[in-house]
C-alpha cells in the first residue's frame, strides 16, 4: 500500500510539474493569475506557473492585427443615404488593459469604429464623401486612437474601402455626369469655333495687308520705272537734237530734210489721235501745214541763232 500510494503521489507530482511548464510564443504574451487576482505577465520564452494556485487567464499575440469592418448604411449632412465599409489595423500594447478594462476587445472595437464612422460621415456631404476620402481616414485614425487607449490598443490605420450610394442617387449621379459631359462638349465645340473664325479673320486681315504692302510696292516700282523711262525719253530726245542740230551745221541741205520729217510727224500724229480708243473730231485745214511747217522751221532757226 505504500508503494501505491507514493507512486499515486509520484505521478500526481509529475502531472502537476508538466502542467506548471509553459512556453510563450514569440509575439505572443500571457497573463497569471494567483487565486483568481492578477499577478504577472509573461513574455516569450520558457515559463513556470505554481500549479494549483496560478493560471494562465489570457494569452494573445501582440502583434498587428486587421479588422475588416462590415459594411453600413448612413446618412450624410445632405440627407443621402450610403452604404460604408472600413479596414483597421491595430495592435495591443497592454495586454492587462485589453483583458481587463473590456469584454470581448474584437466586438467593442468593430462598434467604436461603426459608430465613429457614422458620426463623420453626418459631418458631410455627399459630394465630400468622395473628394474628402484621405481627410476622412485621419480623422477616423485620431478619434479612434483616443478611444481605444484605455483598452491598450493603439490604432495605426484606418481606411475606407467602399462608399456606395444608394440605387437612385447613383443613377441621378449618372444622368449629371452626363449632362455635365454634353455642357462641357458644347463649351468645347463653341471655343473652337470662336478660335476657327478668329484665326480665319486674321489670317484674311494679314493677307488684305501683305496684298495692300505688295500693290504698294507694285505702284512704287512702276512709278520708278516710268520716271526712269522718261529721264531715258528726254536724254534720248537731248541726244537726238544735239545730232541734229551738229548735222545742221554740217550740212545745211538737211534742214529741208528735217523740216519734212517733222510734217510728216505732225500729220501721223493727227491720225493716231483720230485712231484712238478716246477719239476726237479734229479739224485741219492742209493749208496750215506750210504755216506750221514754217514755224517749226523759225524756231530751228532760233535755236541755231541763239547756239551761234
């Protein structure tokens, strides 16, 4: 019976020695209790426990965690109902407040972040919810942070996956998207016309101007060129009467000669001006060609008095 009864004892012993063992995970940590109170935590590593008298009351990872929000329906300062949904990431960094200070960590969070999300959006309007998605995220971040530090939990993100407006405000949406899309396509279209017929004045305008720069100087080379075409006619014509007038020293037969010539010139000229475009009725009495023909003469004659 001795023997029984210490080998009874014996593995009793045993069972409560393995009992009392504990390993703790990296990233992982645990909390005792002694006679129902709160004692110690226990970090990674190899651990012992009085057996009997300790227990562990809670283990959990201390690492960064996801909690994926379910999606809800709220309504925005505008009265528009949207359907939001989050992600948090957050970590314990207390581990006795997490266990102690609330029950069930995972549902009072998925609460607090419903109810802060809720609050914000009422704070704006639809329109806001989309722009304002970055601005939105932070407020959630610092609000929940605050709320949740007395739990030892501290919230390093937040972010919103989805804001989905109801089936009719998305539609209304759409039908002004789309007006708002033929608004801008008219304004479009009405530029470059204005741009087309503004572009085409000026191209007119520039063109009256080179044409005009071009005709003036047009009219200024031919002005030139009929200026230079009558300093030749008069130095020609200079020319051709100090020929004559030496040929009339020379030889005093051909004042006769050039007395013809001249009459001859003075009728030619009576029937190109009757052969003209602008024609005129013109009278001459042939009796007055030796009249005219004797001027012409005295006034050779002068001019080679004078010359003398």
């Amino acid at each position: 019976m001795d023997f029984i009864f210490a080998l009874i004892v014996l593995v009793l012993g045993g069972t409560s020695l393995a009992g009392s063992v504990r390993i703790i995970n990296q990233g992982n940590e645990a909390l005792v209790e002694r006679l129902g109170s709160y004692n110690r935590k226990l970090e990674p590593g190899l651990r012992f426990t009085v057996p009997f008298v300790e227990r562990i009351a809670y283990s959990e990872t201390v690492r960064e965690k996801v909690l994926d929000v379910p999606p809800q329906q709220c309504i925005t300062r505008d009265n528009v109902a949207i359907s939001v949904d989050a992600v948090v990431y957050w970590r314990i960094v207390d581990l006795e407040k997490a266990f102690y200070k609330v029950q069930n960590l995972q549902s009072a969070m998925v609460n607090l972040v419903l109810t802060q999300i809720r609050a914000e959006m009422g704070k704006l309007e639809l329109d806001q919810t989309f722009t304002a998605r970055s601005e939105i995220n932070e407020v959630l971040l610092r609000e929940l942070d605050i709320a949740t530090d007395p739990w030892g939990v501290k919230v390093t993100r937040v972010e919103l996956r989805d804001i989905i407006p109801s089936k009719a405000v998305q539609e209304s949406m759409e039908l002004q998207m789309s007006a708002e899309r033929r608004k801008r396509a008219a304004i479009l279209t009405s530029e470059g016309e204005r741009d087309s017929a503004v572009n085409s004045a000026r191209g007119r305008a520039d063109a009256q101007i080179l044409q005009a720069e071009a005709e003036q100087k047009a009219t200024i080379l031919r002005a030139q060129a009929a200026r230079q075409e009558q300093v030749l006619k008069a130095q020609a014509t200079a020319e051709a009467i100090q020929i004559i007038a030496k040929m009339l020293k020379s030889d005093p037969g051909a004042r006769e000669a050039l007395q013809f010539l001249m009459a001859q010139n003075y009728i030619d000229m009576g029937s190109k001006i009757g052969t003209s475009a602008s024609s005129k009725v013109m009278f001459m009495d042939p009796r007055s060609i030796p009249a005219t023909v004797e001027g012409i003469r005295s006034i050779i004659g002068e001019d080679e008095g004078t010359k003398s």
